[in-house]
C-alpha cells in the first residue's frame, strides 16, 4: 500500500474516502473520483525537492512525524 500524505491528513478532520475512491464529505457530500485531482506533495531531502511518493517507507515515516514551524519576518533592531 503506498503512503498517502493527503488521506492521512483528512482522517482527523472527517472526511474519508468510500470503497469507489469518492471523497465523502463531513457534511455527506460526496466528490466523485473523476472531479478529483492527484496533488503531489514535495518536501525538501538532503538538499534537494523530492515527491513524498518516491520517498522509501523509512523516510515516508519520518515525514509523517516532522514537526513545521513558522518563522515570523521581523527586522533586526538597527544597530548604533
């Protein structure tokens, strides 16, 4: 089974996918397959861009457990 970085992130939220691949939403709307477009997710690894898809389950893993940080733009106080 391949890791799918989109499902897991849509399990805690309450959208799941039925037996047809058709996305059944909270609210039970459901997003037929064929409306739906494949997103690929890249992430940076030893140095470079790299789709999740390709990762080894090691690193798909590792992914999953990755904590992301956000980094505020603040100006440096000027110095005298």
């Amino acid at each position: 089974m391949k890791y799918n970085p989109l499902k897991k992130s849509m399990d805690y939220k309450g959208i799941r996918e039925d037996e047809n691949h058709n996305l059944v939403l909270v609210d039970g709307t459901v997003i037929p397959a064929e409306k739906r477009t494949r997103c690929e997710v890249y992430s940076r690894i030893v140095g470079y861009l790299r789709p999740l898809s390709q990762y080894n389950k090691g690193k798909q893993e590792e992914f999953k457990s990755r904590k992301t940080f956000n980094i505020k733009n603040e100006e440096a106080p000027a110095s005298k």
